[in-house]
C-alpha cells in the first residue's frame, strides 16, 4: 500500500488488488472495515475510484477527518488485507460522449480524475472542459496531473475556481461558480454531456445552474457524496 500527500488535508491509498478490479471509470467502491456488519455506515464507506482501470493499482482518495473510519484508513500498514464492494455507480464515462463538460466542487474530483487518466492513456479526442471549484488554493488537489494532461491535450480545458480568498496563481479564478461563469467556460451545451460530483449541496446548486445556461436535464448525470 502506498500513500500519497494531495493536499494538507486529502490523501491518497494506492492498493495492489490480488485480482484485477473491473471498473469503468467514474465508478467508486465500498471500504469495508467492519465485515460483519454490513449496515454499518461509520465503518463501512463510499469512496471513488481515482485512478484509471488500465492501472495494476486502486486507487481512492479521501479528505482527512477525525472519523473512526479516517483513522482506520490512515493507519493501515502494507501487507494489511482490506475488504471492498466493486464496482458501483452508473454514472460514468462513455467513450461515444463527443463533449463533456465536468463541473466539480472540493473531493468531487476523484471520479474525474480516474476519467482523465483513463482518456490521456487511451489517447481519446473527447472534447472536455473541466470546471473545478475549491474554497482555498491549497485544497485543490491533483492540481499537477491536471496541468499535465491539460499540456498534453489541446482536447482538454482546466479551469480553477476558488471561492474563500484571493488565489496567487493567476490562472485560478476567484469567486464563485456563478452562472455567467458557466455560460462563459460552456458557450454551446447542445451535444454535451454534463457531470456533476461533489457535496449534496453543491450538486443541487449546479445542477440549477447548468439548466440555468441551457442543458436539458437528461445531458446532467449527478453523482452526491453524501457525508460532507
Ligand atoms: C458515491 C460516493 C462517492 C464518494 N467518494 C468519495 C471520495 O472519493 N472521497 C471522499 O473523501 N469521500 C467520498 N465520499 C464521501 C465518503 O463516503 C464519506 O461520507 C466522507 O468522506 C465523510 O466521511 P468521514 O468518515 O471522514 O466523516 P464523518 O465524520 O463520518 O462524517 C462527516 C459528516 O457527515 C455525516 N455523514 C457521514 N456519513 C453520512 C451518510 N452516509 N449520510 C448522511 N450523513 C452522513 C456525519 O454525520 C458528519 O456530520 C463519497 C460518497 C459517495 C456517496
């Protein structure tokens, strides 16, 4: 098992599976630390898959908290067996999408980011911009894969929101995800896919928006991380 720093306050678990795990990108897993129990919410969590399928690793990534579950995640040691639920979620990428438009809040962007590797890898010409939103400049994790793939693609478009303070990258915008933003960063939305991740809130607010510039709600596929 590896871990891997993203953010002060978000890691990543890399784990060595005995058998390939079968997932479509975009798809997340179930961490099972309490076997017994299946009903057990505290112990037994939701988290999405962050790395593409091509990988010979897993990979998820979550926020660091205080919580009982957080704590058994961070001190497991390599060579810990760990239990899983795969693959669930249907919301996920399909390669015949021409245009996807992703538009992302905080830990929001671990199925993204499985997504991105898995088209830089297979070399895919979809049409994607990206529209990820942060409170602070710190808390934007994977802000380095995403200026890479970004430089390797002129299919891609990154654009940083931070909405808490005034970020020193002048590439990031600050404020907030705001409607004329959206019309801004998606001038057409007729023949795009739009894919909405991140806390319950956020969802519902940008789910609003996105209708708000024009996209009827079956091109939204909404995915709620429910537990923020
Ligand atoms: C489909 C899906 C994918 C997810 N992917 C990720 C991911 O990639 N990375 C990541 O960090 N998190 C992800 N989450 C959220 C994750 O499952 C946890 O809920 C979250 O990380 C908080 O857990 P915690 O143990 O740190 O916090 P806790 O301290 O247990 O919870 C934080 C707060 O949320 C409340 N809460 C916790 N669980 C629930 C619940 N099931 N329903 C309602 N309220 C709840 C608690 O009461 C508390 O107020 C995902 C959730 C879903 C549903």
């Amino acid at each position: 098992m590896q871990v891997i720093d993203r953010t002060p306050t978000v890691k990543s678990f890399r784990f060595l599976p005995q058998e390939k795990v079968d997932f479509t990108p975009g798809q997340f897993l179930r961490l099972i630390f309490d076997p017994a129990s299946p009903q057990n919410k505290e112990l037994n969590k939701y988290l999405s898959f962050s790395s593409s399928p091509l990988n010979d690793y897993i990979e998820v990534t979550k926020r660091i908290s205080q919580s009982p579950f957080c704590q058994r995640l961070c001190s497991l040691k390599p060579g810990d067996d760990i239990f899983f639920e795969a693959a669930l979620g249907t919301c996920v990428f399909c390669a015949d999408y021409k245009n996807i438009g992703f538009i992302i809040g905080g830990i929001g962007i671990t199925p993204i980011i499985s997504i991105l590797e898995y088209v830089a890898q297979k070399e895919l010409g979809t049409n994607i911009t990206l529209v990820y939103s942060n409170r602070t400049e710190e808390e934007i994790a994977f802000k380095q894969e995403l200026n890479n793939w970004r430089c390797e693609n002129p299919n891609l478009k990154v654009y940083y929101i931070v909405t808490d303070c005034q970020p020193v990258d002048k590439a990031c915008i600050f404020g907030r995800l705001s409607k004329d933003l959206l019309a801004e960063k998606f001038p057409r939305v007729e023949g795009w896919e739009f894919f909405i991740f991140g806390p319950p809130k956020m969802v519902e607010a940008m789910k609003e928006l996105t209708q708000s510039i024009g996209a009827a709600k079956e091109q939204i596929k909404t995915e709620s991380f429910i537990g923020y």
